[in-house]
C-alpha cells in the first residue's frame, strides 16, 4: 500500500448556513470533472468528494499534509470561485487519524444532523464509487473505506442507534405496527393532500399497507394524489361513505374546524364492527375533536404527541451514540495499529531478503573451500545457517513489530535499518 498522508477539509450543517453550503456544492454531473482537477493541478495521489445536503467533505491521499491542507482549500476556493477571506470560518480540516475518526464517524450517522439516520452510509459509498470510476482512489482510500463501512456495520449491527423513529412519517408508521402488528392488507385514508401527509402514506405503503384512500375538497387535487400510489380517490360530499373502509387516517386538511368528532368517531367504530383505527393529525389547528380518543378502539396521536413520541426516541438513540463512540475509537486504534504494522511490514521483508543474501552468498563461499558435500551434509549446513540468522534477526524483528505502534517509531525504525545494513533500501 502507498504511504497514507490522508486530509480532509469541508463544510457541514453544524459549521456553515445552507446557503454557504449550497455555494460549495458539487453537482453529479460536475462531480468527475472535479475529482480530476483534484489529482491533476496538486499534489494528492488520490482524492473523493463526499457532497450532500448537509456537507461537502474533500478527502485526499497527499504527498505532504501541510501543503495538503493547504492545497484542498485552494481547490474549493478555485472551483467555485469563492475567496478564502469568505469561506475559512465556516471550514474545518483533518489529517492523519483524525480525518479516520472523522470518516468513521460520518459513515456512522455520529455527525448527521438526524443522529442515526441511515442515508449518509449510502452517500458516503456512492462518493467513494465515484472517485473509483473518475480513478482518483487507489489503494489507501479503498483501505481507509472499507474500513470505515465496517466500523458503520458494526454501529448499526451492535448499537440501538437506528432501531427508533425520529421524524413525524416514521413515527406514524412505528405506532401503526404497535397498534396493528401488522400492516399488510391494510387500508390508509389520507385527509387533505399536504406534502407531509403524502409523506407519511408514503412510509406507511412501504412498510405493508395495501390500499390508499384520498380526500381533499379540491376532488381534482384528491385525484392527482391518489394517482401517485395507485389508490382511489374519494368526492367531498362522500367522506362517511367511505371512512370506515380506513383502519389508518392521517389528516393535515388546514381546516378552520374540526372534521371529525367525537359522534363521529363512534359512528365509524360501529360501522366497522369495534376494529380499531389509528388516526394521526398532524394539522395545525387541529382537524380532530381530541374527545375522540375517549371512544373505545379509536388512539388519536396529534403532532405533540408525535413530537414527545420523537423526543423519547432521540433520547434512546443518543444513550445509543455513547456505545456507536466507543465502537469508533476501539477501529480507530485497529486502525492504527494495522497501518503502523503495514508501514514497518516492507522493512521487515527487505530486512530478510537481505540477510538471506548474505547467507546464500557465505554459504557459496564455505562449500567451495570445503570441497564436495554429500547431500546430507549440505541440508545440515544449510538448516545450521538459516537457524542461526533466525535467531540473530529475532531480536530485530520483534523489536520493529513493537515500534509498529509507537506514535514515535520512525527515527528508531531508521536507525534499526542502518545498524542492520538496510541504511540505502
């Protein structure tokens, strides 16, 4: 493997407002030409560009790390044509293990604005597939990210991380496998046609449910929604001729009055012989009568029970967080010790090749002074000689596996390799 000098210098939600980071941007399309631009006009061996929403990170394999640093913020600035008196407060950098910690983190959801959100693993890949295609990542950033998708794996195979819902559509779709176990063959009626009803109907169909109803006093608008999962589209005046086909109601109508309730709440329970039904408002103000969570089988959730509902769940995924941590500094440390035992490994191989020479040569030397050996003799020589420098390099070796996880090994390794005749190799 090529000598590692990583840094990574970016932007993310936490350091600059979304409208620095949609300056620093780096669109699909755009993506190759500047991960090429990246390795061409400086000094890096290889580079990838991770560019969401939430954060652009540049990470190189540079031939110097202070001139990297340097050199990566220079790109950002030239690419985009931004001026560094402009863009340096929001940015921050990494190098070495500190740039690892920080990959492992990221691919972990450790540093989502959504602590455990799933998507960012699968941005961070695509990033790195991109600069596999643009041919910008050799062997170190394919080392660095299998890695860091093997830390993210064991976060999320090991930890509660993700294992909560933490937004309004998951958490609907979360108390409806509560309520009902099981979704399949259910049906969804959706009051009104807001995005974040439609956003909710979206998960829930997802996770099992069968069947989409639409309602909204614009039948047109009812129609148009329907048609996006494939449902049925309810008229106005025909809400209570249909309701009580729906086991989930999700409304966000905008309303000045509620739509439903209590009477009518015991009037759809009859009608669908005591089934439950589980009805989530999410419109401000309110669409639903709240006395109609006294009715027996209706559970009413309102978007603040949703939200303690999503304060309890931040909770767990943060006590989560504290276990995902010290999964990433237990890698990191592998990590650290797998390259210092990787940058001694040609030391230790140039090491033998080279003692063993000597041997072979000496040996040359002996069996002709000797005269004729038989081959037992010669196989006792051989096996004499080859136990005696095993010996002899023990100490030697052993010693430049231990200094492999000395933070300050290299001067001693230098000097190991000079004492042993290794000084121009």
């Amino acid at each position: 493997m090529a000598n590692m000098n990583l840094v990574l210098v970016g932007v993310s939600h936490k350091t600059a407002p979304v409208e620095v980071r949609e300056r620093l941007c780096f669109p699909e399309p755009k993506l190759r030409e500047a991960l090429q631009e990246l390795k061409s006009r400086y000094d890096h061996e290889e580079g990838m560009i991770l560019s969401t929403c939430n954060r652009v990170e540049v990470l190189v394999n540079t031939t110097n790390l202070d001139d990297g640093v340097r050199q990566v913020k220079d790109f950002l600035c030239d690419f985009h044509q931004l001026r560094y008196d402009f863009l340096k407060k929001f940015l921050y950098d990494f190098t070495q293990m500190e740039a690892i910690r920080h990959i492992f983190r990221v691919a972990s959801s450790l540093d989502s604005m959504v602590l455990g959100e799933p998507q960012i693993l699968g941005q961070v890949k695509n990033a790195f597939n991109c600069a596999q295609t643009a041919g910008t990542a050799g062997s170190v950033l394919s080392y660095v990210m299998s890695k860091a998708f093997f830390v993210a794996k064991r976060v999320r195979s090991e930890t509660g991380i993700a294992s909560s819902a933490v937004s309004i559509s998951y958490t609907a779709v979360e108390l409806a496998k509560k309520i009902f176990n099981e979704l399949s063959g259910k049906t969804v009626l959706i009051l009104g046609a807001g995005k974040m009803s439609e956003l909710a109907a979206r998960h829930l169909t997802s996770s099992g449910v069968s069947r989409v109803l639409v309602w909204n006093r614009t039948y047109q608008r009812a129609l148009d929604l329907a048609a996006v999962f494939r449902g049925d589209a309810i008229r106005p005046e025909e809400l209570f001729k249909h309701i009580e086909k729906a086991d989930i109601i999700i409304s966000s109508t905008g309303a000045s009055s509620f739509i439903l309730n209590k009477a009518d709440g015991e009037r759809l329970i009859h009608l669908r012989k005591n089934r439950p039904v589980f009805i989530i408002d999410i419109a401000v103000p309110r669409d639903i009568d709240p006395q109609i969570n006294k009715v027996s089988n209706i559970f009413l959730y309102d978007i603040d029970d949703l939200r303690n509902v999503i304060d309890a769940n931040l909770k767990q995924r943060q006590r989560e967080a504290q276990f995902a941590e010290e999964i990433v500094r237990q890698e990191v440390e592998s990590f650290l010790n797998s390259a210092k035992a990787m940058d001694v490994a040609p030391t230790i191989v140039s090491l033998r090749n080279h003692w063993e020479s000597i041997r072979q040569q000496e040996l040359a030397k002996s069996k002709n002074r000797l005269g004729p050996l038989t081959r037992d003799q010669e196989a006792a020589i051989d096996t004499l000689t080859q136990s005696l420098l095993n010996k002899i390099l023990h100490g030697p070796i052993s010693e430049l596996k231990t200094l492999s996880r000395n933070p300050a090994a290299k001067e001693h390794i230098e000097t190991i390799k000079r004492i042993l005749g290794l000084k121009d190799r």
